[in-house]
C-alpha cells in the first residue's frame, strides 16, 4: 500500500540527517517520491501532498507554497 510506504519512509528520514536534508532540498512532492522510489518506497507525488498537515513520528508533511507559482 502507498501510504504504508509513504509512513516507512517518513519514518526513516527521520532517523537520516542525509535523507531529511535531500528531501527538504526537493523543490516539489514529484522529487521527493523519486528519490524514495530510488530508496525502495513506492508512493506518489500526489499521495505526499494529500498527506500534507500529517505527523509521522517526528515528521511533519507539510507543502510548500513557492513563490511565482500560478495555478
């Protein structure tokens, strides 16, 4: 199941500087999915984003509102 993934993987960064630090240099959800795709995880962009607002141990999901962004 993705959001099983998505919480394994929440999980982790927590515990690895490194990875936390990736993650939070992504600039989008697509980009942090490939680079938990890369790790073993499989969930989505989009999943990440519906996730927004929830806590995971330590991790909070939280998006990212970029400047110069148009929807």
């Amino acid at each position: 199941m993705s959001l099983d993934q998505l919480k394994q993987f929440l999980v982790r960064m927590q515990d690895e500087p490194a990875l936390r630090q990736q993650v939070q240099a992504a600039a989008t959800a697509d980009d942090v999915a490939q680079i938990a795709t890369a790790l073993g995880y499989s969930f989505s962009g989009d999943e990440l984003l519906r996730f927004s607002g929830q806590r995971v141990g330590r991790v909070t999901v939280s998006k990212r509102d970029l400047p110069g962004e148009y929807n």
